[in-house]
C-alpha cells in the first residue's frame, strides 16, 4: 500500500519570503501522479500544483514550485514571494493505478506579516 | 457551473441514528470520489464511481456505510447506526477522467 509522509506538522514563514515544505512516499508503482492540495481555513480543498512520474522537469505553477525526486521518493513544494494568501493547510497526494487518491497529514503553514 | 456541491454543511445526530449526505459534481465530471477527514489527519478514501459504477471501497466503509449514484449524476452516502467514531468531514471529490480531482466544501458530521 502507498503511504505518504509529511514530517512537518506546522511551519510560519515571513510574507514575501520563501518556505519549502517536505513530501516523502513510498509506492512500487512506476507511473503515479503527484499533488499538493492547499485547504484554507474553512474552505475547500484546492489543487496547487501536480505532478507526473515520467517527467523529469519539475512542475512549476506562479509562485509554486516542486522539487521531486523520483529514487528518493522526495516531492517537496516551494512557495516564492510568500502570501497573507498562502496560509492553509497544505497536503501531499499519490495518486497511483487506483484513480483514489492517498493524503499525508498535512503541513499548516502560517504566513506572518 | 458552480463546482461540487455538498447538502448539508453541517449535520448533528444523535448516537445510532442515520444520516444521509448528498454530493452534486461538476456536471460533465463521470468520476465521484468520497472521502473522510478527521481532525488533523489528511483526507482518507472511502469509495468511487465511475458514472453509477461503485469501482472501489476502502475497508474503512463498513457494513453501516452505503454509497450509491443511480444515474451517474449525483451521489449519496448513508451512514446507519452513528457511531461517536463516525464524527469527521465528509469530503466529494469529482473528475472528468483519471485527472484532477475538484473537492466540495464538506460536509461535517457531530455524533453525540
């Protein structure tokens, strides 16, 4: 079965700074989809920033970026130019043969004035 | 088209009463996923459909949980017999194909 990890349960970053937040999975599948999915306070669930398995080049949306690492199995997501915005929860997403998707725990990332 | 839709927002029950949630996808969207988030815990997967086909269910839908989508528009789930543990947010997703999954806002089930 396919896990996924996020060891950092909360972050805070300074507006306009730069925040990474970490992803680790673990899958013997060779061909999946990666996400991050942002969730606001009270608010529905939305996707950042996907990710396929047999691209090399890391995906990059505005402001977010990701660095994956496929033999690592390591899918960590920058957030450049920090936003008020930008505070949520942030979730890390496999999705793999099965179209449902698997969630890590999430990361709430603040960002400060 | 306003996005999936989730009936109610909220709903409180007593112990060993049934529920029933509705979802509404995106309209073009044949795929309907439900899921299940607890406080602090990332979404986890119960069921799918693909049109009015259930696809797939989580061990974690027991016996007291039923999904249904008769025509392949929009989708039930019933929860008979709550239990204290079935308290959570019922997440609805919806895709047109093995894509991006559009999720609703929830709906957030109390089990006194």
């Amino acid at each position: 079965a396919q896990t996924v990890t996020q060891s950092q349960p909360e972050m805070s970053v300074q507006e306009a700074e730069t925040v990474t937040l970490s992803c680790t999975y673990d899958t013997s599948e060779n061909n999946y989809y990666l996400f991050w999915y942002k969730q606001p306070p009270s608010r529905q669930m939305i996707l950042v920033i996907r990710q396929e398995a047999y691209k090399q080049q890391n995906a990059t949306e505005n402001r977010f970026s990701v660095n994956f690492q496929k033999a690592a199995k390591s899918f960590s997501l920058k957030i450049s130019d920090s936003q008020l915005g930008d505070t949520a929860m942030y979730f890390c997403a496999f999705q793999g043969g099965s179209e449902k998707l698997v969630f890590g725990k999430g990361t709430k990332l603040t960002v400060n004035p | 088209d306003t996005g999936v839709s989730q009936d109610p927002r909220h709903k409180i029950t007593k112990r060993g009463q049934n529920v029933t949630f509705r979802c509404d996808p995106i309209s073009e969207h044949n795929r309907l996923y439900w899921y299940r988030q607890t406080l602090g815990q990332g979404p986890e997967f119960l069921t799918y459909f693909q049109n009015e086909a259930q696809l797939e269910k989580s061990r974690l839908l027991s016996d007291r949980f039923s999904a249904e989508r008769p025509k392949g528009s929009f989708s039930t789930l019933e929860i008979q017999r709550t239990e204290q543990g079935d308290s959570a947010m019922y997440l609805c997703a919806s895709s047109f194909g093995p894509d991006e999954q559009f999720f609703g806002p929830g709906t957030r089930l109390t089990v006194l």
